[in-house]
C-alpha cells in the first residue's frame, strides 16, 4: 500500500497541459483515502483568473480563511507546505467547481476573458473525475471502494447546505444575539473537543505528533457528515431552550456514530 504525505505534489492533465494537485490529507477521506487541494498558482492559468485577483478576495472570519466570491460565497482556503519547498494557498478540489461554477454565474467586475475561462475549466473538471485520475496515479488502480468513497464524501459535504439553513434560524429564532460562531463552535467542541478553526485546521495540516489528536482523529468526510447530522438535529429538536437543544442534538450525534467517536 503506498504511503501519502500531506504536501505530495500530484501532476494531472488539464487540456494537454500539466494541472498540480497536492495532498491536504493523507486519510482526508478515510484511510489511505487522500483529500486533495489545487492552488491558486497554476490555477490561474487554467482558470484564466490571475492569482492576484484570487488573493484578493482572501478573507479572514472567526472560522478560518475562506475566498469570498461576488455572490457572496465562501470557500475554504487552506495553507499548506509542498514537499517541492513552496507554501501553497489551496482550495479542496471539489470546491474549485462549485467556485467556478457561481463565479461565472455571478461574475461582478470579472472580466470576459476570466468568465470563459472558468466556463471552460468546468468542461473538463468533475470532483470524481480528478480524484480518480489522481487515484489511478498514487495506487495504480480507482477502484469501487474509491469511488464510492468519493462521492458518499461529496454528497456529505453538499447534504450539510441545507441542515444548516435550518439550523441558522433556528439560531436566528432563540438567541436573540444571532451568536451563529458561538453555535457553530459550541457544536465542534461538543463532538471533537476543539473549535472550528483548530478543527479544520487539524484536517488541513494532520498532526500526526499529538497522541490526544491521533487518537481522537475524525476524518473530514465523517466530521462533515455528522455536522449536518447534529445541525439537523437542533432544528428537529425545536426547543426553545438553545443550548439544550444543541446538547441533545451532539448526544444523539455522539450515539449516531459512536464508532468514530471512541473517546466520547
């Protein structure tokens, strides 16, 4: 079984030309199931968006750094040193076409050229597409069990959209302060023990050093899955008493999927 590093450069094929992706995780999406991330160099080229304009709309919030697009979209971007020396600023590969996607359809002051280009790009990119060219490279092979993988981590991350509309007003309707970060954390620290941004961090940059974080280690696609479920939750709940139902909501969540929570 070959061994993934986090910051292992993977050359693709983008229109006869060569497209890096770079490890995020190497158990991102389970064991031995890299996540992967594509950076704003090289995808400028390929987006026709320069990377000055990407860089631009980097933005930092309570939870992290994310790229703020016109429609106002976040997207995650994730900081992180490739095996090749250079520090790369990365979004999830699967974002880069959701990102592509609403920019086109909300250009703002984007110009012509860059809107074709990112019409162009999503042509030719699909999330599964890319993970099993970048599979069949790593493991020789993109098996069942890999692309199912892929897209049960895929439909994770889009199931959670709407549970957390839900959860907003719910947020919305019993704090009347709207403390949708305090909410947001309160959940994190419930079913991981950390907030979001150390979380995510944790899933951006593993820390393979620290036994309590080895040890409590929750991959991404299984977090992001039990997020929307506890989220979910709160609404179904419909207490009025706000932290209560976000404490019922993380028990439940913890018994849902208690095989991936050993220490709760």
């Amino acid at each position: 079984m070959p061994e993934f590093r986090a910051g292992q450069i993977i050359p693709l094929r983008y229109k006869s030309r060569e497209i890096q992706a770079i490890i995020i995780d190497p158990n991102g999406l389970g064991p031995d199931k890299p996540s992967l991330g594509m950076g704003f160099r090289g995808m400028d080229r390929h987006t026709n968006v320069p990377s000055n304009t990407l860089s631009q709309r980097v933005i930092q919030n309570e939870e992290g750094t994310y790229l703020k697009l016109p429609s106002g979209e976040l997207f995650r971007v994730i900081q992180i040193s490739g095996e090749d020396g250079n520090k790369y600023q990365v979004i999830e590969a699967s974002d880069w076409v959701a990102l592509a996607r609403d920019w086109a359809k909300n250009p703002g002051k984007l110009r012509k050229p860059a809107r074709d280009g990112l019409i162009d790009f999503l042509a030719w990119f699909a999330a599964e597409g890319v993970y099993a060219q970048a599979y069949t490279i790593l493991k020789r092979v993109y098996t069942r069990d890999d692309s199912q993988r892929v897209q049960t981590w895929i439909m994770s991350r889009e199931a959670g959209k709407p549970a957390r509309a839900e959860w907003g007003w719910e947020v919305q309707e019993k704090d009347p302060r709207g403390r949708y970060g305090y909410w947001t954390n309160y959940v994190y620290r419930g079913l991981f023990g950390m907030d979001a941004a150390t979380m995510k961090e944790t899933w951006a940059n593993p820390v393979h050093g620290d036994a309590r974080i080895a040890r409590n280690y929750v991959p991404e696609s299984v977090g992001l899955e039990a997020i929307a479920y506890c989220e979910k939750m709160v609404g179904l709940l419909d207490l009025d008493d706000i932290e209560q139902a976000h404490d019922e909501a993380i028990r439940l969540t913890q018994i849902k999927f208690a095989k991936h929570f050993p220490m709760a």
